[in-house]
C-alpha cells in the first residue's frame, strides 16, 4: 500500500507558480541561480535569506499582533503562502504555538469561520450539491496521492455544538498537528467538511455564513451521503486512512461501528481520547500509587470522549483482573440528564452498555458522597462544573484526588488549573484539555498537564502508514497508551505534569507510532515489509521542514 507522494520537480513549476505553490514556494530563500533558471528574477526583493532569517521576521509579526485570533490569521496566510517555513516557526515553537494553531484558539477561528474565510483550504462536499459525484470531487484535488483524511459534518465541533460548514477549521487544524507533531509530510494530508445543513439557526441564517443554509441531514440519506463518500476514498485514494472528527455522539459511534472492519479508520474524538484518557491515569497512579484497577472514575459527560475513556479503561482494567461487570461498576457517568443508569428509558445503546443498577441522585455533589470516586474526569462542555464544593469534597475523600478536566476550548473547561489546586490544598493531579499555565499554590509551583489527543492521533497515523495497515484496532489505541505514558518523566511527575510538555510531541509520536505499527504486524493488518527497527524508521520517515 503505497502512501507516498511525488513532489512536482523544478522543471514543472515555473514562473509565478513558484510564488503562489505553497509547498514549493521560498520566498526570499530562492537563490540567485534559481531565480533566474525558474524565470523569477525581480519579483523578490534582491537579498536571499535563509529559512532561519525568515523565521525569525515571522515571529516578530506573530508576537507582535495583539490577540490569540490575529495570530491565528497570520500563520493561516503563511501557510498559505509558505509551507514550509509555516512548519518551521511551528516547530520550533511547538509549546508556544500549538495553542494557537489548535486549542484553544482553533474554537474562536471556527465561531468565526464564515468572517473570517480568505483562501481556499480542503475540501467541502455539500450534500445538497455534491450526492452522486464525489468520487469527481475527490480528484480535484491537486495532490497526486493522499495518505490521511480527516472529516468532519460539523456536528459537534469542540465543546461549542453545531457549527455545520464552519467547522473546517477542526479538520485543518488536526491535520496541522499530523505534520508538525508526526512528521507526516502536508502533501499526504487532506481535510474535508461534509455541508450536511446545520440546526444551528443563528449560524444557518447569517447572511455570511458560507454553508448551505438547510436544517441538517438526517438517518438515511445521511447514512448514504457517508457510504458514498467512504466508497469514493477507496476509489480515488485506494487505502487511505480516514480519521472521523466531530461529528455528534450518536453519528459517531454508528460511524465506527459500521466502518472499522471495512477500512482502515478511526474515531479520534473516541478513541484517541480514550488511549489519551488511559495514558493520563497510568501516569497519576505513579504519583498516588494507586494502580488503575484501584480507581473509581466519576465522568461527567456521556459523548464520546468520556465514553471512549470508559471503554478503554474498562479494557485495562480486565487486564488487571477485573471482569467486564466489576471494571464497569467502578466507571459511573453522569450526563445532562442525570446518572446513567438502569431505570432510563431514553439510553442510547452506547451508553446504557454502562448504566449502573442505581438510585437516582440530585447533583454532582451528591453523586460524589454516594460513589466515593478517586477520579473526577469531566468532558461535558459545561464550562465550571466542578464548583468549589465539588472539588473540596474530592480532596476530602482522597489524599490525592485526580481531577482532569478535558472539555475545549478553555471557556468550557470544567474548572481551571488554579481553581483544581486551590480548592483542593494542592493536591490534586490535575490536567486539562485546554493549556493552563503554571499555579504557585502552598509555596510550589503546580506544572498542569495538557491532556492532549495531539500526544496520540498523529503518532497514530504515522504508525499506520509506515506499517500500511489495512485496519485500525482498539489493542494499537492500547499500545499507544502505554507508549505515551511512558514518555512522562520523573521530573514531570514531580512537578504534578502527568502529560510530556508540547515541546516533546515528535518524540512522543515516534514511540507511538512504533507501538502502533507492531501492532499493525502482529495482527496481520501490516501490508509493507517490517522494518527492522520500527522506531527508527518512524524517526527516519518524519517530514523535516527545509528548503530543497
């Protein structure tokens, strides 16, 4: 299964193009020679710079605009214009620029997608345009061949609900992280919106919304829009991976469940938070000492992050010793309706595979003094949940309580890095889904981990593509797991981080993608020959942005 892609050669890119093609384009790093060989001569000013010199005028742009958003705006034009030296400042930046590229900032650049648009970046597909020819749509394209998909309908983009077209940026955004964080070269990488409509009335009706201005796309046609766009990616791009990115919960497990034995595709909502989630508990247990088949785990939120956690948790948890009914009697959800449990009638199967034999309970409080959780695990979208009370009565019942709270962008975030070690005397294990910068609390300096899916999916990919795996199993989300916590130091622990610092992404996904891709082998999934050192060749195959 060839993934690979080829470059167009100097010969076939002249002239202006040299300029406009993102992934050629030097700017003012073409030399004097190729200046003139590629007919470019006087259109740049007359000093070559060097790719360190451009970067170096790029951060002073970047650091010099005032908020979050514009700085967003900014690298979006580079790209656009430069690819190479986009990844550049990128990574060697990574702590400092992820927040922007990503979450947090990607949230605001996705409320504000039909304002902000400029350029012309992925593919959308409009249901109401588009049915019946997306194959044709695929080969517009211009890249010669694709490795990695990611799609999203818009559904629940974030903790900020429907967002229909304007949820591009998510999709953009990941496939960003695939390059900068795994190394997979841009070229291999395609970002899609599928226009199913929104019910989002607001955004439907703004005059500059951009999407199609229909009530979203439901049950059959549907179902058929996505058998037809699946079918064409086999078609165009024979053994591309597909990566399924926020759409809302009950699409996105249907989704899984129909397609994970017919390509090679995952859910990284569900099941890269899970391997994250898992990854963050195996690392807290070193600093409690409490062994994952010792926790019980409070998640608050029922979608598919906190459901691909429970799921994985409940697996390793069996590898512990448990059975499947002891591991899920220590995993209680909690969603908007209330807990889940037996005596609901309106459980999808998705959730009531964990519903609890249980009495019903009035609040958060409450649920805490009856179950007696260790850990607190919120992805709810609802921004402060974990009030004061909430958080003394964690610390009351556990010397040290683990709380993460996981739900993006920061506005949602279930409580803040300060409040967690505030309200529980410093002792909580704490990480968040949203950057928080470091609490001086009880005369120490708290270090909050990120709990990122950036620590898994792009290593995840890069494993798959070196192995050429047909498929995507729940035991290379396991493995991934295991490698991401191993990667947390004892310098890490000790400052209360439970989750590397971003600066060390590449390192992170090169363990990742070896553990994924032995996988990969060992269940006969793996159709290229095995490298004899899968680390290596992980390490070996990462895109290094320099000039050619």
């Amino acid at each position: 299964m060839d993934r690979s892609v080829a470059l167009p050669g100097p010969d076939e890119v002249r002239g202006a193009r040299c300029l406009n093609d993102p992934l050629f384009n030097k700017g003012t790093a073409f030399t004097r020679d190729e200046r003139l060989r590629l007919g470019i001569e006087g259109l740049l000013p007359p000093r070559v710079e060097s790719l360190n010199e451009q970067a170096a005028r790029v951060l002073v742009n970047v650091r010099g605009k005032t908020s979050p958003l514009e700085k967003y705006l900014y690298l979006s034009a580079l790209r656009a214009g430069n690819e190479t030296l986009f990844c550049r400042v990128v990574l060697d930046q990574l702590e400092e620029m992820l927040p922007i590229i990503y979450t947090p900032t990607v949230g605001e650049a996705c409320l504000e997608w039909n304002r902000i648009y400029e350029r012309p970046r992925g593919l959308y597909i409009s249901a109401a345009q588009h049915r019946g020819r997306i194959a044709q749509l695929l080969r517009n394209w211009p890249g010669r061949r694709v490795g990695i998909i990611v799609v999203t309908d818009g559904g629940r983009v974030l903790g900020l609900g429907d967002l229909g077209a304007n949820g591009m940026g998510i999709p953009v955004g990941k496939l960003s992280l695939y390059t900068l964080c795994a190394g997979v070269r841009p070229e291999l990488c395609l970002p899609v919106t599928l226009d199913v409509g929104t019910d989002n009335e607001p955004l439907r009706c703004d005059p500059l919304y951009l999407g199609e201005r229909e009530r979203r796309m439901t049950a059959e046609p549907w179902d058929a829009l996505l058998e037809e766009f699946l079918a064409a990616t086999q078609t165009v791009f024979p053994g591309v991976i597909v990566q399924f990115e926020d759409f809302n919960t009950a699409c996105a497990f249907r989704l899984l469940q129909r397609y994970r034995d017919r390509l090679c595709c995952f859910n990284d909502d569900v099941q890269g938070t899970g391997a994250m989630g898992l990854a963050g508990l195996y690392t807290a247990g070193r600093i409690t000492g409490r062994k994952l088949s010792g926790q019980r785990i409070l998640f608050v939120g029922a979608g598919e992050a906190c459901l691909g956690i429970g799921n994985i948790v409940v697996a390793a948890m069996q590898r512990e010793g448990w059975s499947e009914a002891e591991a899920k009697q220590r995993c209680l959800f909690l969603d908007s309706q209330g807990l889940v449990i037996t005596s609901r009638k309106d459980l999808p199967e998705h959730k009531r595979r964990f519903a609890q034999d249980r009495g019903a309970l009035p609040d958060l409080s409450a649920v805490i003094e009856n179950f007696k959780p260790t850990a607190l695990i919120g992805a709810s979208g609802k921004g402060g949940l974990f009030t004061e009370s909430v958080l003394r009565a964690m610390a009351r019942l556990n010397e040290r309580p683990l709380v993460f709270a996981l739900s993006n962008p920061t506005s949602k975030a279930e409580c803040t890095a300060e409040q967690a070690y505030a309200w529980t005397e410093g002792r909580a294990v704490f990480a968040s889904g949203s950057p928080f910068d470091p609490v001086p609390f009880g005369g120490r300096v708290h270090a909050p981990g990120q709990g990122n899916n950036s620590f898994v999916f792009p290593g995840v990919g890069l494993g798959l593509l070196i192995s050429g795996s047909r498929r995507v199993t729940d035991e290379m989300f396991f493995a991934a797991a295991q490698a991401l916590a191993a990667r947390v130091s004892e310098a890490d622990l000790e400052r209360g981080r439970i989750f590397p610092v971003a600066a060390r992404m590449r390192e992170v996904a090169v363990q990742v993608a070896a553990a994924v891709a032995a996988v990969a082998y060992a269940q006969d999934h793996a159709t290229r020959p095995r490298p004899l050192d899968l680390r290596a060749e992980a390490a070996r195959v990462m895109y290094e942005p320099q000039y050619a």
